[in-house]
C-alpha cells in the first residue's frame, strides 16, 4: 500500500511544541487546506477543514497519533469564515466536544447564518455586478449555473454559533504562551492573523498563502447612500484597498516563520509580504492599462469593459465573479491613488475614466 503524505506535523515550530500542523483534504483545485491544534489549556483547534468524511477521517487520524479525541476540543479559534476553515465545527459539536468558538466580530454573522445560497452571495454579488456595468442576462445566467451547483454539492459547511467575537489586539491565551490576534482584511473583512512574539510565529489563514495569492472580496456594506461620498455611493467592503493595506501593515514587523493554511511553511516572512504586494501592484497595472484601452474613444469606462478587454479569451459564466473582483478592486485602489476618476454613467452604471 502506497504511503500516504503525513497528516500531522508535529512541533514545526521548535520554541511552542505543543503546537501541530494538521492538513486536511479539500474539494478544490488549491489542495489541503492546513490546520494547526496546540495541545492543552485549553486544547484549540485553529481552524477545522470543511465538513466532508474524507476531512473528518484525516482530522481523527491526527488526533489518534497524538493519543486525543475530538470530543475533547475546548476551543475554536478562525483566521476566517470561508468553509475549509469553519467547515468541522458543529461536526465537532456534534461528536460531542464542548468548544467555544472565537471568531472576528466581521465574520461572526457568516458562521452563524451560513448557509451555501448565503455563502455564494448571489444577490449581493449581483447588486454590485450590475453597478459596475454587468449585463442583466450574464447575471441571470451565472445565477441558475450556481443554484444548481449548490444543488448538486453536498454540502461542506454548516452554520454554528459563536461564543466570542473578536477584535485586533485582543489575545488568545495559553498556559505558557499567547498569541495576538491581528485583524487583516481583504480576503474578509473579519480575517485574522494570530501572532506568537516571543518565537516571531505569524499563522496567517488564507492571507498569506505558501503557493498563492487570495483572492479578495467587495460588497455592499448598507443600502443606503454613504454621507461622505460625493457620487452617494452605497458603503462597500472594499476587498483588495483593504488587502493592500493590511500587508503594509506588516512591513518591518519581525516575523521569523509564517504557518499559512496553504502551501506549507513560509521560512521568509518579509519576502512572502513583499510577494503579494507585488503580485496586486503588477495586477492594478494591467488593470489601469487596460481602462486606458477601453476608454480610448469615451474617455471613461464601466469595470465590465475593463474585465473584457483583460480576459477576451475568457469563459465569463465560469470566469466573471472572481476576476470581476480583482478589477473592481483594482479600480477602488487607482480610484484612492488619485489615478481613476468614478462618475455614474447612463442606467446607473458607474464609470471610470484615467487621470493623465
Ligand atoms: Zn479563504
């Protein structure tokens, strides 16, 4: 029988040994999905996988070899609410464990309303589409290609309460150490990262990854109009500003190893932040030059011209929601850089023209 790769990895910080890498099978193209559990007062679990048989088997034979079962998990802890993170918590519950769950206040309300329809956020998903100059049809079509996904797929996830809402700066303690809970949006609003100082440990979910890049989210934040807002735009969740933001906010932090929920161990902090800047700034480039292409003749441009003149080969009922993420978001951030100019255009759709 072929050898399977080791679930557990123990110890893979040497100052806190009582703390384990677990890593899970996932669904999706980006692989298992990393977990990490420190042993005693109070056993925690760092994030849990998604709610499938195949992660629950893993999840058990790692606790088997460390001689613990699951029933005694006392406490949950989430760098997020997406559901290779939250996805084993009320199984958890269910198999007898008695955990509290901490969670960013953000992302709280997604943990304890989930639901797969939810989680997709189709409507609200739409409602910003359409802004951004999304024809009706594609958005109707894409809605019925993922009702019947959702349909078909079992489901990875179920809702389950929480017990304590977290903010930036509040601690996680342990017996012998603690760790700081940073708040980073732009994958979520509630993302967080949990920082060990003494041994330089950052464990950063979805944030920093070792084999990519997240992708980040926008919505609406309110449906009425923000006071500050010239246009009377509705407040949104702007993902990628926020993700940006958050990276430079750890900028000559000395961090000595990032513990990441994809892709192994990062052993070089600084270059791995340095990394995901670079990775969006290249991105906004080819976003600002794609606006200049399709504005050419208007002078302005809605976000749905920008993604086609980035994507021309491009599939948009698979491929739309996204990349139409990224630009949007790469429009908010020219926008806050005094490089876009937003104006509303005919039929409530906004539109961006280039500042030279
Ligand atoms: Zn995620």
């Amino acid at each position: 029988m072929a050898t399977a790769a080791p679930l557990l990895q123990r110890s893979p910080v040497p100052e806190l040994p009582r703390l384990h890498q677990i890593v899970l099978p996932t669904p999706w193209e980006i692989g298992p999905v990393q977990v990490y559990l420190v042993e005693g007062d109070p056993l925690t679990l760092i994030d849990t996988g998604v709610a499938r048989p195949e992660s629950r088997r893993a999840l058990e034979a790692a606790f088997d070899q460390l001689g613990l079962g699951l029933e005694e998990v006392e406490r949950v802890v989430l760098t997020h609410h997406h559901t290779d993170h939250m996805g084993q918590v009320q199984a958890l519950r269910d198999a007898g464990a008695d955990l509290a769950l901490w969670v960013h206040e953000d992302d709280a309300e997604d943990v304890e309303l989930y639901s797969m329809e939810r989680d997709e956020r189709i409507e609200v998903g739409n409602e910003l589409f359409r802004e951004y100059g999304v024809p009706e049809d594609l958005l109707a079509r894409q809605a019925a290609h993922i009702r019947a996904w959702i349909e078909r797929e079992p489901p990875l996830c179920a809702a389950t309460r929480v017990e304590r809402r977290l903010r930036g700066g509040d601690r996680v303690p342990f017996k012998d150490f603690e760790l700081e809970v940073i708040h980073a949006p732009g994958h979520t609003a509630g993302h967080v990262l949990l920082h060990e100082p003494r041994s330089g440990t950052l464990l950063t979910g979805d944030h920093l990854m070792g084999q990519a890049v997240p992708f980040t989210e926008s919505y609406f934040l309110a449906s009425t109009a923000a006071p500050g807002d010239p246009l009377g735009r509705r407040p949104c969740f702007r993902g990628l500003p926020a993700y940006l933001g958050s990276l430079r906010g750890l900028r000559g932090r000395s961090f000595r190893r990032i513990l990441p929920a994809h892709g192994g161990i990062i052993d070089r902090p600084a270059r791995a932040i340095e990394e995901a800047i670079l990775f969006y700034s290249v991105r906004i480039q080819r976003i600002e030059r794609a606006l200049a292409r399709a504005a050419e003749s208007s002078g302005a441009a809605s976000a749905w011209a920008v993604w086609q003149a980035l994507f021309p080969k491009l599939d948009p009922l698979t491929q739309m929601r996204t990349r139409m993420m990224m630009v949007i978001g790469g429009l908010d951030e020219l926008e806050a850089c005094g490089r876009v100019r937003v104006e509303w255009g005919p039929g409530g759709i906004l539109l961006h023209a280039p500042i030279s």
